[in-house]
C-alpha cells in the first residue's frame, strides 16, 4: 500500500481488515479459507485446510508473556503443531464478549474457559479419524498436528481431517489430557514473540502507521482540572508541517504530518489556562495530610471475627504507617491511532480494557458500539497505567475533525504528568496482647484514596465502598484471636489515580508485614517463628469481589519457609547485617508468595546483598516467564520502596521523567534467586502477585540490621543505596 492510497480505499481496507490486524503477527496467506475448508468449533480456534492454526487471543500482551503461556495451552491441549500455530489479538467484535487484561486473572480464566474448548476441538478431530478408519476414538492419540492411532501406527494430519471434524457436533464433556501428556506446559520456554521483538516486527502502538497518517501532540493544564481559555493558534500553524489545531475546554491538540513538527507546534499554542482553586492548591503533603484525617472517622467493616481482648493486663502496640502516590513509570509512554470516517470509528491502543475504551468512544462519538473497533497492540508495560484511556478518546476526539487517521503521542513528560498515579494510602494497626493466654488482637484502620470514586462512581453507590481498597486487608492469613478491619475512603482529589501493579495488596501487605515484626520484638520472638505460629490453620477469609475465599495457609507457609531455608535465615551475621522477610496470600488468583532479603546498613547507607524469593502459583505454566516476573518484581518492588513518591506543587506533578522518578539500577540491583514450588494444583496468576512482599521484607531487613523502622516510604529519604 502506496501513501497515495485513497481515504475511501482505505475505509474498504480497514473494514476487510487487512489493517484492522495489521497489529497482530502476520499470517500466512494459506491460513485465510472459506468455512467449508476450515474447522472453526468455537469463536476463538480455527484450523484451515493446511493445517494451519489460528487462536484468537483476549488478553493483552505488555510483558508478562502471556501470548508465550496461551500457546502453551493451546498446543498441549489441542495437540496442534508448534510452528502451524498463529495467535492473533482479538479485536472488540461481538463474538468474544468482553476484552479486557487485568488482576492476574488471564491463565486461571484461561486454564478453566479456554482448555474445554481446545479439549472439545482435539476429541473431534479424533472422532473423524476414528470414524474413518473404523477404530475405537480411545485408540487415539493427537500431537504435533497430527492425530495417531496407536495400534497401527496410522496417522491423519489435522490438514486432513479438517472438513469430517467440522461436521460434528462439539461434545458436553470432553476429556482434559493428562499430565503426562504435556510437551509445552511446564518447559522453561523462551518468549514466543521474541524474535518479533529484536527484529521490530512486533506492533506496538506507536509502530502503527497508515496511509495517509498525520500525528497529534497535546497540551494540557499543568494544574490538574484546568480549562483552557486563550492560545495562539497562527503560531502554531505557521510551524512547517503543521496543518491544524483542534481544542477543548481541557486541552489543545496540534496535528502535523510528522510527530516533530507535532511538538514544535504545540510550543508554539503559549496556552493560558484557568486553574481552579482546588488543584492548584494542592500538594503532595496537603493530600497525605488529608487522607491521615480521615482515619478517625466511621468506616466500612471489611473483617470482624472473635471477641475484642479485654482486661486491665491488656498491653497495646500501635503501628502506624503511611504509603505515597507513585507513578507506574512504564518504558512505553501512552498513545493511539484513530480513524473517524463513514460512521465508523476505528482505533488502534496499548490499552488493558479495549471493550470499556469501545463503548466510551462510541458514547462519546454518539455511534453505536458496533460501529466502533479497537485493536489492542502490545504494550510496552502498564503496570496499572494503561487500565486508563483517556489519552485514546482524546485521539478519538481529535480523529473526529481530522481528514484520515491520527496518531496521537504522550512525551514522557506528558506521561508522567496527566496520567493516574498509585493512590496513596495510611494505616493504624493496633494490637492487644495478653501475655498471660497468649491471645493476640489486631484491630487496622486504613484510609485510601479511591480511584473508582473517579472512574466509576456507581461502584461505590452500588458496594458503599471502593472494594479494591480492601483487597489485601481482609484476607489477613494470620490466626490471631480478635481481627477488625474497617476501611475509609478519603476525600476527592483533582489528582487523577489508578490502579498500580498488585493494587491495594501492596498497602496492605506493606503495612501489615512491616507491623508483624514490630509485634514480634514487643512480644520478645523472632519474626519468621512468629509468623510460623501464626500460619496455624487455613482460613476463610471475606474479600471482594469473590465474598469468601479460601486461604490454603500450608502453602504460604511453605514457601516462607523455602525462602528462609534458602537464604540460610538462622546462620549468624555480623552486627549491622541482617535478614528481613514478608509473605503474602493472593487469594483472588491462587498465587502465594514470600521473599527474603539480607542487608547491611551502616551510617545511614543501605546495601542489599541478596534476594532470594519463592512462590508456589500452582502449575508452572512457562517456568521462565514465571522466573521473569518474580524478578521483576524485585526491580519494580525495590525501586518503589526506595524512591518511590510523587512531588505536586501548586497543584502540578514535578515527578516528569526518569531523572526524578528513579529506578534501581544495574548496579544497584542484587542477586536473586527464584524458588518456584512444585504443584499440580491449577495455575495461578503471575503479574501482581511476586510485588506485595518485596517491600517489607526490606523494611524488616533494615530494621534488623539496626537501621531505623521506617514507617513513611520511601526508603531514600532516610538511606542512600549503595552498590549490591
């Protein structure tokens, strides 16, 4: 395709979708069939007459490897051909429901939804060989793309049986293969895509180019909730390349025809804006300051079991302790591709919740939400930060005044400085020890700032609280003998928040991990054994959204335990070094977690010396992709814990790049060992869960090793790092 293409040749184009999945890794062309030369027995699979196989993938892929752990799947489960095996990313059509990425949910959804169906398509290509041959189905056996019949050692490529198995009738109950059968799930396997990605094959968001594509730079407030109210638009386009300016009441945008001139342009608007008086007021201390207020008040009771201790032998240890804003950082800063023609909206996004970003520009373009398609392409990380998608309307927006599509591109700065930032959040654990029983009670209070009381407000009429704020806290594993947690909300801020990998898990373990090892020196035992005793027994505990969840505290038990063995806890060490260590249940997905980490601290300089980090997900579905994120995690979880804040003053985020949002580095990070747990229960998630434990287990450290108990995060206020 030439730029000379026509717009209405490319209206036909996109709506034939030879663009439409342009993102997605290219397919051979003997893959596109009629129906009456493919086997497609659900929405999501369908093999050609050459064998050639194509699944169609819901989830979307910023790192974490799950395109690698699906295929796994899918080539086990149906016994497909590695290399005949294509993924494709699904677009927002009406057959696959809702397309959304988020919680760590994608391979325990998948292991539970998807296999049946892959099962189902492998019995009914056996049946057709079955049928053909005359032989009994159990005789059967498919792998490799082909289906073999024992006894004889005939075999039937799935090429060949393609029109027979499209025939049938899908089975109620097909047979899940068996352990033994595996070939790809539970292999140390490489990255699928990884060829794709050093090559620069693989379409990112910003990859995308179009005929005729023209690119958009923005401006907005610098103070949050400011409006514009005067620009020099002549400026703007006297800049060469520029050929328009669009605006709102929020925001400026000029669209050039190269990204470079996009931003000179922009320069060029000297936008004046109106701030309000709430936003820009605001600073980083005033919100922290607020949300302590806060604590006092009535609040939602998350978790209330066994009777409140009483009596005058009662001795009580208050912890208090608070967690900062923080930005997701990720390398990839935020964009899209919009087309806006013929009553049609087409848009190309690194976005987690592309079914969401479909019916918001559809309301927002007054369009019917078929006649809007979003195409997710990779993203180049999230951690949280792409659940938003409003710099994805705004190309919308601005599509819409445009002759042809638009990519619209956030600078760094951009990035930092108009996207959500992780909610801050304070804490007041409190426990009552009678010494004389050995009977402990916690009563934690917490106040959050919460995210849906911007993005979705109907969540909160409809629970009375914002639910993800009490992930974490009322699924305690401890047995202790009176537990009451209540959680409050703090007041609205102009600041936009979001969701940050692990969510409000890492608040919660943070706190609570941290205040376990000041119970422990109150009490005169050591940490691990306290936690140990305290791991006595699994319990239910209330969550949300799932109202009760089962905790297998064995596990979390084991792998603390893992850890401990590994980094040789009881050994001893010189004075100002020392072992810290965390655990922590993700109940939502299955997926335990502890770490430990040996530090050294002296005249206020921190050095970690070792991280050795253990978790038992269940079935290791890609070992190696497991191995990547509980290392990085480490990175992620360090970096956040030491560094990790956002400065506003008057109302604007000075946290604009990476020289003042810092992360760990090369130098800087220490060794880590990765203990994964042998298991056969049913996989968990991976992507949020290696995080919550890595910031107490720090903090213990530090305090172990005769630092000071820091309450207040970060680290790098109180201790510089030194090199690992």
């Amino acid at each position: 395709m030439s730029g000379t293409i026509s717009r209405r040749q490319l209206i036909r184009l996109i709506g034939g979708g030879a663009l439409g999945l342009a993102l997605s890794s290219r397919l051979p062309a003997k893959v596109q069939g009629s129906a009456a030369t493919c086997f497609s027995p659900n929405v999501y699979l369908r093999i050609d007459a050459s064998g050639q196989v194509l699944f169609w993938v819901k989830k979307a892929e910023m790192g974490q490897q799950i395109h690698t752990a699906i295929a796994a799947i899918v080539i086990d489960e149906l016994g497909a051909d590695p290399n005949s095996l294509q993924l494709r990313q699904a677009p927002t059509q009406a057959q696959f429901d809702e397309i959304s990425t988020g919680g760590s949910f994608a391979i325990p959804a998948f292991w539970t939804h998807h296999r049946p169906l892959l099962a189902a398509a492998r019995e009914m290509l056996e049946t057709a060989a079955a049928k053909r041959w005359q032989v009994d189905p159990a005789e059967l056996h498919s792998a490799e793309g082909w289906v073999c019949h024992r006894p004889s050692g005939r075999r039937l490529a799935f090429a060949e049986l393609v029109a027979d198995a499209a025939r049938l009738t899908p089975p109620e109950h097909p047979r899940l293969r068996e352990q033994a059968d595996w070939r790809q799930i539970g292999r140390a396997a490489g990255r699928r895509d990884a060829a794709d990605i050093v090559s620069g094959k693989l379409i990112y968001g910003a990859d995308m180019r179009l005929p005729g594509l023209r690119f958009a730079a923005i401006a907005k407030s610098p103070s949050f909730a400011g409006k514009v109210v005067g620009y020099q638009r002549d400026a703007a386009l006297a800049v060469g390349g520029v050929e328009q300016v669009v605006a709102t009441e929020e925001w400026v945008a000029v669209v050039a025809r190269n990204s470079w001139a996009a931003f000179r342009g922009r320069d060029q608007l000297q936008v004046k804006w109106q701030p309000t008086s709430a936003g820009s007021a605001l600073t980083d201390q005033r919100i922290m300051a607020d949300l302590k207020q806060t604590l006092s008040g009535d609040g939602h009771r998350v978790r209330q079991n066994g009777l409140s201790l009483q009596g005058e032998e009662i001795e009580i240890l208050d912890c208090r302790y608070q967690m900062p804003m923080a930005q997701h950082a990720a390398l990839e800063p935020v964009n899209a591709t919009a087309l806006v023609a013929d009553g049609r909206c087409t848009l190309w996004a690194p976005v987690q919740t592309a079914t969401a970003l479909q019916q918001e520009v559809a309301r927002m373009l007054d369009l019917a939400a078929d006649k809007v398609t979003v195409h997710t392409t990779a993203l180049g990380g999230s951690f949280g930060r792409k659940l938003e998608r409003g710099f994805a309307l705004e190309a919308a927006q601005i599509a819409a005044q445009v002759e042809g599509p638009v990519q619209l591109i956030y600078t760094r700065e951009d990035d930092m400085t108009q996207g959500g930032v992780r909610p801050p959040s304070c804490h007041h654990l409190r426990f009552q020890i009678q010494r004389k029983s050995g009977r402990i009670g916690l009563t934690h209070r917490y106040a959050v700032a919460s995210p849906f009381a911007q993005q979705d407000p109907s969540q909160l009429a409809h629970r009375g609280f914002d639910w993800t704020g009490a992930l974490g806290s009322g699924d305690i594993p401890y047995a202790f003998d009176h537990l009451e947690v209540t959680q409050r909300e703090g007041a609205q801020t102009p600041i936009p928040l979001n969701w940050w990998r692990g969510t409000f898990r890492n608040h919660h373990a943070f706190a609570s991990e941290c205040a376990l090892d000041e119970l422990a020196e109150q009490l005169g035992e050591d940490p691990l054994a306290l936690r140990l005793r305290l791991l006595s027994e699994d319990v239910r505990a209330e969550t949300f959204p799932q109202e009760i969840s089962h905790l297998q505290v064995a596990r979390l038990r084991a792998v603390l335990q893992s850890v401990a063995e590994a980094i040789d806890y009881a050994a001893k060490r010189p004075p100002g070094r020392a072992v810290g260590v965390a655990c922590h249940a993700y109940s939502d997905v299955g997926t335990y977690v502890a770490h430990a980490l040996e530090v050294s601290v002296r005249e206020q300089h921190l050095r970690i010396h070792r991280v050795v980090a253990a978790v038992d997900c269940g079935i290791a579905v890609n070992p190696d992709a497991i191995r990547a994120q509980m290392e990085g995690a480490v990175i992620f979880g360090l970096s956040s814990a030491l560094w990790g804040e956002v400065s506003i003053e008057d109302g604007a985020i000075r946290t604009a790049n990476f020289d003042r949002c810092r992360l760990l580095r090369l130098n800087q990070a220490p060794p880590t060992e990765v203990l994964i747990v042998a298991s056969e229960l049913a996989p968990g998630g991976m992507g949020e869960p290696p995080l919550p434990s890595v910031t107490p287990a720090l903090l213990n450290a530090i305090a172990r090793a005769g630092g000071p108990r820091i309450r207040e995060l970060p680290v790098g206020s109180r201790l510089a790092l030194e090199s690992a």
